[in-house]
C-alpha cells in the first residue's frame, strides 16, 4: 500500500511539473511559430471571413 500511495503523488507531482514547464517556455502563439515564407499565419484577429 506504501508503494501506490508512493507512487500516485509522483505521478501527481511530476503530472504538476511537466504542466508547469510547458506552459511557461514552450507555448507560443501560431503566428509567431509558423512565421516562414511557406506558412503566412497572421494575427487571429485580422484573417477572419465575416467581419
């Protein structure tokens, strides 16, 4: 019992840090991922079809 309690809080703490990692350094919006020749992603708010 000492070893799945054991490991259900590092699966809890490393499920915690891995969330924490990658939303801190490797999100980042479409157009500033995809900004080559080949993909030309603009701003979200100025491709839109009915405004």
């Amino acid at each position: 019992m000492k070893a799945f309690l054991a490991a259900a809080v590092f699966a809890i703490v490393v499920a915690i840090g891995a969330s924490q990692v990658l939303n801190g350094s490797f999100q980042e919006p479409s157009y500033s991922a995809f900004s080559t020749e080949g993909a030309r992603v603009g701003n979200p708010g100025t491709n839109l079809v009915s405004e």
